[in-house]
C-alpha cells in the first residue's frame, strides 16, 4: 500500500506528523502480499516437522530408559525353575505336537484334564466372530490358580495360543505355560491370583476372553466367562514354536490403535532377560540393532508404521485397550538359551508383577523406543505432528481472509489513481497506538462472505467417506480386490464429476471456492492436532501424505471476482491438470496399491485384515482414513480440479 504525502492533508492532520515516524508497520499489516505468505510457512512448518522427527534419534533428545515404580524390584528374586521341570516340559511338547491336527474339541479337553491335574480351577469359552464373509470361532481354555496370600481382587494372565500371528503351531510356548501351571501352583508367595490362558488363535481367541472377561462382548456368539478373579494387573504371552535353542527374546508391545503399555512393564521385561538371565533382548524385528543413528531411525519409523496402522502385533494386543498392561515374549534365532530359561524369566516377570501395590501408572503410556535401553516421551516428539497439522491451519486462516477482501481489480483501480486525482478516492487514516496510516478506503473494507454454499459442500464431502467405510466393511472376502480396483477407478473421476455438478447447479465464485478449500483444511487441521495426542504416528503419516492439500486448488489471493474452470485461464487449467496428477497418486486408494506393492502383500489381505479389525478389534483407523483423510483429498481434488 502507498501511504499518503502529508502535504496533501488538512492542518489537523499535518500535526500527527511526528508520530509518522513508524507507520510504514501498520500499512504493511494492510498489504494484500501478505496473503503470498502462508503457503511458504506451511511448508515450512511441515519441512520443520520432518526434520524434527530425524533429530528424535540423536542423544539430546532421547533418554535411557528407567523403572519409575519401585515396587516392580526386577531381577531381585532367585527363580527355581528347571532341573526336573525340563522333564515335565518335553512330555508337555510330545502331548501338543501330537494334538496339532486333532479337532479343538479335543484339544480342548487335553488341555482340560492337564490344567485339573495341577490343581487348578479350569474353565472353557465358546466364540465366534464373522468378518468379511468369513467366521472366526473356537473356544478358549483357561485356568486360575487362586493366590494363598490374596483375596481374589487382583490378578495376572499368562497367555499362550495355539497359533500364533503366523499360524505356526506354538508347541514349545503352550507345553512351557503348561508346565509353569504345576509349578507356580507349589508356590505360596503369590498375592495375586494367576490365570493361564489358552487360545486356539493369537488374534480373535485373546480379544473374545478379555471382552468377556470385562462383560463387553461385541457379538452374541461369544460365550461368557463362568470363571472370574479379580482385576487384571497385567498380561504376559509366549510365543515360541521352536523346538530347539534360541538366541534373543523379541519383545512385543504394540497394542491396538496405536496404545501401548506402560513403560516400566517393558523396562522390567528388558531388565530381567538381559540384565538377570543374559538373554539380548530385541524390538520391532531389528534383530540386528547396532545402536547407530541409522538403526534407531529405522526402529522409530518400524515402531510409528505399527502404531499408525493401529494392528495388533500378538496376543497381549487385545488386553490393552482394557487399560491391562501387557506385552508377547517371542524367541528369536538358533543360540545356546534353552526353554528353562526362558521359563526363568516368565518367573521372574510374574514375581515382579506379584510386587506391584496398585495398577501401573508411574511410567509413560505414550513413548516412542528406539533401543531396549533408550525412548523418546511425548513431550519431545509431539511437536513435529502438531507442526504437520498446523501447516493446515495456516492456510485455512489465509484463505478465510482472502475470501473477505474485495476483488483484486477494484483495489489495483484505486491504487493506481494519480496523486493530482486523490480528490477522487476516498482515504482512511488508521491508527494503531502511536502509530498513523493513510491508506485507499478500498483496501480496509471487507466483502461479505456467502457461507452456506462451501458449508454444505464441505460437510456433504465428509459424509460421503461413509460410503466406502461401509462398502468395504461389508463386502465378502473373495469380492474385495474387485471391489477396491473399481473404487479405485470410480475415485480418479469423482473429483471431476462433483466439480461439474456443483459448477452446473449453482455456479461457485471465487469467494466459494476459497471457503471450501479453507473450512475442509481448517477441519483436516483440528482432526491431526487431536489425533496427535491419542494416536501420533497416524496422524503425522496422514498430515505428511496430505501435505499438498495446502497448496494445490485456489490460491489464498483471488485475481479476480467470479471464475469458473471453464473461463480460466489457459495457464490456470495447465496448472490444475498438474495438480490433479500429483493428487491422484497421493490419493488414499493409490497410496494403498504404491504401499502393497512396496511390500509385497496382497490388496485383498489388506483389506481383509482390516475388515477383522473393524469387526472384531474395533480399529477406527479405517474411520481415520475413510471419514478424514478421504474427504481431505476428495475437497482438495474438487478444489483443483481443471472442469
């Protein structure tokens, strides 16, 4: 903006003279260039948060880990087992090998009679889930020990499936809980009751007890519990289908929707393998970690791809939800460590637990690892998610601006009148505390702004994601990639279509479109900055993939008044085709072929893992993508879009 000669002005004003020493401020607060700015500081907010995660494995911003509650004494106990346990074991693994391909009512009741004979109260679960067009039953067998010095108000759960999340048999991890079940019950120090839990599966099995177990069973066909203690202080599964030696213990402890477990139950898990029993301790199938910049990197990124996809990683997933600490011990390799000592460690874990005077609480909940002995907290890598969905708000606010300034050509009218012609155009002194601007009227007025075009428009984008969130949940197992690739075709040309029927029924201005894209980031923004908080890495994936939302469709200053894609610009319908190219390979549906591609995994396993999710574990990451991040793109694509 031109301030004003103060010459030109009456007497009056010629006295603020002396105060005009700074206002050349205030009129750069009224410049329309100020609207070129929030694309290149929302990118630079996003930049900014991609670096900060990449500083996350540096020592300065990352702390060794620790036991915050007391209590847990990890490692302080002499454990006993083995020696004449090793006996009891093998004939437990001859039992289970030769149950593999025996019916599971008849693995059933073997378990039954083997649990009754070490003295325990045992009971049986009938379940089914259907998902996909496909049912997932069985039934469970479990066993309480009632703990001599409790009263039935406390209890831990020692989990071993039959099959674990490869399907392999578990015979060593089933034969070991068996044998640990005869020798915890000769024990009298227990305060808390102990259940050993057997599942058929390591996925619908575990999640059918623990919601019945809690009275919220999701389906009518999942049976009740006629055997209960006392609240569950936390859960401990083995996985190990070797039949040998192993060399490391993989530790577990990603829990559904990206919940993880307190950290002093990992920290004592790590404390006791291999700081008590010498056993190296692994996460996040770095089975290799060197502890380089590198390697931790790459175990953040492992640990925030596991988190955001919200999948359960083993049995214990199912327990955490229900605020039930827990994590999966899985052997790892061809080493010198035998099942005893792995038995050992259970023990000592369990003798731990046993220690705890109320439920875990010390430690964090929200944690990134990038080694067993070394994790970032919330505190330090929130920022950079919040810096992703902040990008988003930044330019919202910029285009509510925009959207209520005046067209463009009257203010460059009123700008370019000629000094000898002020008489003709009508000015406004502006004062801001001890400063004084002159400026064009024209460019301190406001247009009005027509909401309830880009308001409808914006929540009517967002409740089309219920659409494919339905479709895909409801369609049978076989149809799925069909499905999705005919999604996929129908998606490339939706954009195009909308913006043609909404150009055709009621002719958007600029102003509209402005406040469409504007409303739909300021949405995408406040959706990330929230989920941020309960799931980090999904929403910093989601921001990162919706990155270019901000900066492709209309711009933050309009040219001119009203246009349509029909009357732009040749240069403009060149930039929107750009535009459109580059949105439609960041679209959710191409992002989901680019990544089974990348990876090797069927689409239709995708998709079927995530209608078992939705049904039976209750995964809202499919709402996430289908409900916020779909619409996102599908607004940004309508915005951009050359028709």
């Amino acid at each position: 903006m031109a301030l004003i000669c103060i010459s030109k002005l009456s007497k009056n004003q010629v006295n603020l003279a002396d105060k005009l020493a700074a206002p050349t401020i205030l009129a750069l607060r009224r410049d329309p260039r100020l609207l070129h700015l929030p694309p290149y500081l929302s990118v630079l907010c996003v930049i900014i948060g991609i670096v900060w995660l990449f500083l996350l494995p540096l020592d300065n911003y990352s702390r060794r880990t620790y036991i915050s509650e007391n209590a847990l004494l990890p490692g302080q106990v002499h454990t006993y087992f083995g020696g004449s346990e090793q006996n009891i074991f093998n004939a437990y693994r001859h039992e289970v090998v030769g149950l593999a391909d025996q019916p599971q009512g008849t693995i059933s009741l073997k378990l039954e009679e083997i649990l009754k004979s070490s003295g325990l109260k045992v009971a049986t679960q009938k379940y089914k889930y259907k998902a996909g067009g496909n049912e997932y039953g069985g039934e469970n067998v479990y066993g309480v020990l009632h703990a001599p010095r409790g009263d039935a108000t406390e209890a831990i759960v020692l989990i071993a499936a039959w099959r674990n999340m490869e399907e392999e048999l578990n015979q060593s991890g089933v034969a070991l809980a068996l044998t640990l079940a005869r020798y915890f019950k000769r024990w009298s120090l227990w305060s808390k009751d102990i259940i050993f839990l057997f599942t058929p599966d390591s996925k619908a099995g575990p999640q059918a007890w623990v919601e019945a177990y809690h009275d919220g069973r999701s389906s009518p066909d999942v049976g009740s519990l006629p055997l209960k203690s006392g609240a569950l202080e936390g859960a401990i599964a083995i996985d190990n289908p070797k039949d040998h030696r192993f060399e490391k213990l993989h530790i577990s402890y990603d829990g559904l929707n990206g919940q993880l477990p307190n950290l002093d139950l990992f920290n004592t898990a790590v404390s006791v393998s291999a700081g008590q029993h010498g056993i190296p301790a692994v996460l996040q199938r770095m089975w290799q970690h060197d502890d380089t910049y590198e390697e931790r990197l790459r175990t953040i990124i492992r640990s925030m791809t596991n988190q955001g996809l919200g999948h359960g990683s083993g049995p214990h997933s199912s327990f955490i939800p229900y605020h039930v600490d827990a994590i999966t011990l899985t052997t790892v390799g061809t080493g010198w460590q035998d099942d005893m000592a792995l038995g050992r460690v259970v023990e000592s874990l369990f003798r731990s637990l046993n220690n705890l005077m109320e439920h875990f609480h010390q430690s964090f909940f929200l944690y990134l690892l990038m080694q067993t002995n070394r994790f970032v907290s919330i505190g330090t890598y929130l920022p950079s998610a919040m810096l992703v969905s902040a990008s988003f708000t930044i330019m919202a606010l910029a285009l509510w601006v925009a959207s209520g300034r005046p067209p463009k050509s009257n203010a460059n009218q009123s700008i370019k009148e000629p000094i000898s012609g002020m008489e003709k155009t009508e000015f406004e002194i502006v004062k801001h505390r001890d400063m004084v601007a002159v400026v064009p009227k024209v460019e301190l007025s406001i247009q009005e702004r027509h909401l309830l075009f880009p308001v409808i428009s914006v929540l009517a984008v967002h409740f089309l994601g219920v659409i494919p969130l339905y479709i895909f949940n409801n369609t049978a197992q076989e149809n799925l990639t069909f499905t999705f690739t005919m999604f996929a075709i129908v998606n490339a040309i939706l954009p195009l279509l909308l913006s043609a029927l909404a150009n055709h029924l009621a002719a958007p201005t600029t102003q509209h479109r402005l406040l469409f894209k504007s409303f739909s980031l300021l949405l995408l923004g406040m959706f990330l900055a929230t989920l941020a908080t309960i799931n980090f890495s999904l929403s910093f994936f989601i921001g990162l993939l919706s990155s270019p939302l901000s900066i492709v469709g209309p711009l933050a200053f309009p040219s001119e008044s009203k246009t349509s894609a029909s009357s732009a610009p040749r240069s403009l319908t060149v930039r929107r085709v750009v535009e459109n190219v580059i949105l439609q390979i960041i679209s959710p549906p191409a992002m989901c072929f680019a990544v089974c591609w990348a990876t090797g995994i069927s689409i239709e396993h995708v998709l079927t893992e995530a209608v078992f999710g939705w049904e039976i574990w209750g995964l809202w990451t499919q709402v996430i993508v289908w409900c916020i991040w779909w619409p996102a793109w599908l607004a940004g694509a309508i915005g951009a879009s050359p028709v």
